[in-house]
C-alpha cells in the first residue's frame, strides 16, 4: 500500500465518522447555497450563536456564519472522529482547503463562503491556520506542566477566535487583541473548570500539573471522583485565576461599537456565571457539571437587550 493510498483510507474512514454534509463535494457550491450551508450550520448546532447573532449588524451576520461554520466543522474534525490517526488525516486535509481557499480554489461551501468574508473584511489566514494547530495538538498533547503552557494551548485554540470576530468587525490593533486575548483564554479556563470530568474521559487534563502537586491533587483524585479538600483548594484557585482574566478583558467592551459590545458583555458575563455555579456547588466539578441556571440565562439576555435598546451601559 502506497502512502497516499494509505492516507486516502484514513480521510475516507474519518469521513464516515462525520455528518455527511462535512464532505468535500466534487463540485463548488454557488455563493447563495455557500451562504444558506453556513447559516444553517451555525444556527442549528450553538443555540448560543443564534441568540448572539440577534445583535449583530446586519451585514455582518453572514461573516460570522462563515467564520462559525469554519471553526464548527474545525473543531469536529479534531474532536468528533474517535481515532488520532483519521482526525489527523483529516485536520491536514482541511488546512489545505485553507490554503486553496486563500489562493481563490475554494470547494467546500464553508471555504466558498469564507473567501468571501476574508475578502471583504481583509482577514489574514494565520487565525484560522492557528486553530487547527491548536485541534492537531489535541491529537497528542493530553497533560500541561503549567499554567503558561496551559495559555500557550489557548493562544491557539481560543484567542484566534476573538480575532476574527475584531477582523470581521473592522478592528486590527494590537491592544484590542490584547484585550481580547484575556477574554478568550478565561472563556476557554471556564468551560474547561467546567468539564473537568468530560475532558478527563477524554484523557485530557487542564489543569496545570506543576498547581496539581502543589495542591497534592493526582489523577487518581479526578478518576475516582473523589472530592477532597485538596481538589477543592486547587479548583478555588484556577476559578480566581479565570476569574482575574475575564477582568483584564473586560475594558474591551468600552472599544467596540454598540453591537459587538453587547455580544463580548453577553459572552463574557456568560463565563463568569460558569464560573459563580461552580463556586455556587462548592468547586465540586466531579459530583455534577456546572451550568447556569434558565433564570441567569434570561437574565443575562435581557441586560444584554437592554443595553442595545435602552441605551444603557455595558459596563
């Protein structure tokens, strides 16, 4: 067997592992039937996005349909294929679809979309060329020393995201990243505080290994889901250490204009309530997984609308 044969039955055997809309077709969609395959995507899989996207101009939503769509499909292809060696196969595949989208030779509807919106809002490809850096690394690296290590991961697999949403809304200066930066990363800490039990099923552990023994927390703890004051100890600390990047983001919101201020306050305060139920439950992440309740759901939604409509500070 030849090795491209080889990695021929790896791309097909991850494909079957995957909705059947994913594939590569053999011929390009229009830009309509682009558009619609996108909208669909991102409006049917995050029920998030669908709410957030009821702030955003007009004009924007289908940039962000496309940018969602890419990542969604992204983050399957790493995540949702069950076997390392396909989900690579498939990870490589994709960024060359990447890379021939940016030479104008795009195929699949999310990269016949996406060309449109790189175009028109002038997004460079290395954002979303660091998101699968981040989804190939899932692939082999499971445990991190310390907590910079635990950032670096982020500065791949989150921070890029927070810079497209500024491209695609017309910013491109170094402190707005900056800023969103800390944003994405606590984002990213808080769902991962919150799925410690589901990554750990997954043989993947966040929490910085150098913060585990100083807690004298080890594997066994998290396998047997055995809460002691020690898992406690540790879980209190990375929730603060969250905590404080959600705060150094958050002077971004004052930056932007009035609709994306009140998706980034949306999000935002949506992390940090992630965040107040796991404290709410006593750090416990191994009895039950945190989430926030419908009636902190409603009510983030509606100080989100009330700063659109009202006029009313996000801050």
């Amino acid at each position: 067997m030849t090795a491209n044969t080889a990695q021929s039955e790896l791309i097909e055997k991850g494909w079957a592992a995957l909705p059947a809309e994913y594939r590569i077709p053999e011929k390009a969609p229009t830009i309509e039937e682009a558009r619609a395959y996108c909208q669909r995507l991102a409006e049917t899989h995050y029920e998030n996005f669908h709410v957030a996207s009821w702030f955003l101009p007009k004009r924007l939503r289908r940039h962000f349909h496309s940018i969602y769509a890419y990542c969604r499909i992204s983050d399957d292809l790493g995540d949702e294929v069950g076997n390392r060696e396909q989900a690579l196969a498939l990870l490589n595949l994709w960024g060359e679809e990447l890379d021939a989208c940016y030479r104008g030779e795009a195929r699949h509807p999310v990269f016949v979309a996406l060309a449109e919106t790189i175009r028109i809002c002038d997004i460079p490809k290395d954002p979303f060329a660091d998101l699968l850096v981040a989804f190939r690394q899932d692939q082999t690296v499971t445990r991190f020393e310390t907590m910079d290590d635990v950032l670096h991961y982020c500065h791949y697999s989150a921070n890029p995201v927070g810079h497209l949403v500024l491209y695609a809304c017309g910013y491109r200066d170094a402190e707005r990243f900056a800023l969103s930066n800390h944003t994405c990363s606590a984002l990213q800490l808080a769902n991962f505080w919150q799925d410690v039990t589901v990554d750990y099923d997954k043989d993947r552990i966040y929490f910085p290994l150098a913060d585990m023994r100083r807690f004298g927390v080890d594997e066994a703890t998290i396998a047997n889901r055995n809460f002691t004051p020690q898992f406690r100890e540790l879980m209190q600390y990375e929730v603060e250490y969250a905590r404080q990047l959600f705060t150094k983001g958050m002077p971004l919101i004052q930056m932007v204009d009035r609709e994306l201020a009140v998706d980034l306050d949306l999000f935002s305060r949506g992390g940090l309530e992630i965040l107040n139920a796991i404290e709410q439950q006593d750090y416990n992440v191994l009895r039950a997984r945190p989430a926030i309740s419908k009636g902190k759901k409603v009510a983030l939604l509606f100080r989100a609308l009330s700063g659109k409509f009202f006029g009313r500070s996000v801050a």
